[in-house]
C-alpha cells in the first residue's frame, strides 16, 4: 500500500512538472497552412487542433524553443474554416487554450466567378434587333435625301433642254420616278408608325462608339479611417495579414536552439506586440508610435512580404553565446542592445537583449 501511495505521489510530481500549459497564442485569426506561435511553459512540438463544432482534430509538429516556451507550427491545410481549440500534449498530459479559440479561414485562394463582358454599344446599338432597326432608319433618311436630289436633278434637266423633247421626257420620267419613290417613303413610314411608333422614333445625328467611364480602383490613404482596419494597412504597406513569423525566421530560432541545447534564452518576440497597427505600417507613425524603427526586420524591413525576419531574446547573459549560435545559423547580423535599441557589448550592464537579423532581410 505504500508503494502505491509512492507511484501516484511520484506520478503527481512528475505530471505537474512537465505537462504543458499554453499562455497565449497568435494571431487569433490564421488562415490555414500558415505559421502559428504558442507560448507557455513546458510546451513539446505536439499539437492538436480540434473543432469546437464537430469535435474532429488534427495534429502537427512545430519547432519548440530551448526553454520550451515558445512553439512555432504550421497550421494543418486540411482544416476547414471554423473555431479550434489548441492543446499540446507532453509527458504530463495535455495543456490547452482554454476559452481561447483559434479562428481558422481558408487557406485556399477564391477564383472569383467569371463575368462575361458586357458588349460595347457601337452607333448606339448593342444586340441583333437594334442593328436592323439601325439599319433602316439610316437607310430611311439617305433614301430621302436621293430622292430630293434626283428630283432636283430632274430639274435642271428640263431647264437645260432647250426645247428639246427627248430630253424633256427624260426630265419627265425621272420626276415620276422620283415622286414615285418619296410616295412609297411615305406610306412605309405611315405603315410602321401605325404598327409601332418606336419603329420610326429616329434621329439624323450618328451615335458615336459609347465607351465607359474609366474603372478607377479606389486607394484609401493611410490614416484613421484605414486604421480601423488592419487588413486595408497590410495591402497598403504589402504587408501579410495577419501578423506571422517569416519562414526563413523560424528556420534560423530554430537552428539557434539547436546551437545551444539546455540554454534558457530568455523571452522571445519577434513582431511587435505593443502596437500591432505597426505590423501593418512597417513601423511608420500612422496609427500611433512604434517600438522599433521604421522598416525594421520586425516588419520584414523595407521591402519583405512574408513576415517577421528579426527576433529579440531576452537573456542577454549569454548574449555572446547566441550570437555565435546566430552567425553560424546564417543570420545577417546579431548583436546585444540597450532599451533604447542601440547596439552594447553583451557584457555590458546596459544591454537587456540579444538582436538578430534573418539572412533575407533588406534592412536592419
């Protein structure tokens, strides 16, 4: 009996010192098949996604810091847009989000539904129907307009025969002709108007090619209005929405990791969390003052797309040692700093974090 009094308090020991308990994750909107952070304590690279709706669960493996605070992992592409909740599973068991959700959407890019394009009017007509009625009411006025001139013509004929019969006659029979043709007009268009008006409803003036007016894509200006929502602040800026860790960032924390096995390496950010606008200005002023510089590796410097490239850790005592592990690592640069972001010797009593750039960032 006090063996087994010994196992279950040995057990108890044992699972409150390992099992894993997640303190936050980011962003809280992820669409599917993108990088996700979890911070906590004791955390392993196990990691569960089920569906507060239908309960169905997926799992994933991310890459977990040295001091098993943070977790970076992709979330699965299978999921379907929805509600999940996270928990990683340790030797102690499971920790979980608690009432926190992660709000999953499609990672799947939406082809929008063809349009056809609407047909250019070209003399004011657009379909078969409107061509024939175009076509005889222009036909209509020219076939006036011959008959005046013929007439006309008959005319001057006549007062240039001189007495002469033959061409008199002829002056003669082309007034007919002429008089015949304006009564057929006539009574043509007094049998379309008594079937429809509309059929006659013409005008002499051509109708040009109708061309729209330009489509002009509206561009909001950064400002208050645009602050209000993020996603409009990440296009401007050519920024991802949400905020996430670049790819090229998470190999290199998780090779530095490697680098130093059992090394705590303090806390870890990588965006900024204080102003989170600031993801979305590249750390310009817009909406409101930025903990690091404009166009900061935080931001993805000046030009990147893809995330985070720049990571702070927190224990700068052995700010020499991470700095090894991240130029091996392939960084671009690394190096302590104060509060005030100005670069100390890591042995300096000032500097409280270790700075480090990813290979692909443009800026500093």
């Amino acid at each position: 009996m006090t063996g087994l009094l010994a196992y279950f308090a040995l057990y108890a020991i044992v699972s409150a010192q390992s099992a894993p308990v997640i303190t936050d994750f980011s962003p809280a909107t992820i669409p599917a098949g993108q990088s996700l952070q979890i911070k906590g304590q004791n955390l392993t690279g196990n990691v569960q996604f089920t569906n507060v709706q239908n309960q169905t669960s997926a799992t994933a493996t991310g890459s977990v810091s040295e001091n098993d605070t943070l977790i970076i992992v992709t979330v699965p592409s299978t999921l379907e847009p929805g509600n999940y909740s996270v928990s990683v599973s340790g030797p102690g068991g499971f920790g979980g989000s608690g009432m926190n959700t992660l709000n999953v959407t499609s990672g799947k890019l939406v082809t929008p539904p063809y349009t056809p394009k609407t047909p250019v009017p070209i003399f004011g007509v657009s379909t078969f129907g409107d061509l024939i009625g175009a076509i005889f009411n222009y036909s209509f006025q020219i076939l006036g307009v011959v008959i005046f001139f013929m007439f006309l013509w008959a005319g001057f004929m006549w007062l240039g025969a001189g007495g002469n019969p033959g061409t008199i006659g002829k002056a003669k029979s082309k007034m007919t002709s002429a008089i015949l043709g304006a009564i057929l007009l006539l009574s043509s268009y007094l049998i379309l108007n008594t079937i429809n008006p509309d059929l006659i409803n013409v005008g002499f003036t051509l109708k040009g090619v109708k061309v729209g007016p330009p489509i002009i894509t509206p561009s909001l200006p950064p400002g208050p209005p645009a602050c209000s929502n993020p996603q409009i602040l990440a296009q401007q800026n050519r920024e991802p929405f949400p905020r996430r860790v670049a790819a090229d960032l998470a190999e290199l924390m998780t090779c530095i990791s490697s680098k130093l096995p059992g090394q705590n390496l303090g806390s870890v950010f990588t965006y900024e969390e204080t102003n989170d606008l600031c993801n979305y200005t590249r750390g310009n002023s817009t909406c409101g003052s930025c903990a690091h510089a404009v166009n900061s590796c935080h931001y993805g410097g000046a030009t990147g797309t893809d995330g985070a490239l720049a990571v702070d850790y927190g224990n700068e005592v052995i700010g020499n040692a991470i700095v090894q592990a991240a130029n091996s690592c392939g960084a671009k640069s690394a190096r302590c700093e104060n509060s005030q972001g100005q670069t100390v010797a890591c042995n300096n009593s000032a500097a409280n974090h270790v700075h480090v750039n990813a290979g692909s960032c443009d800026s500093n």
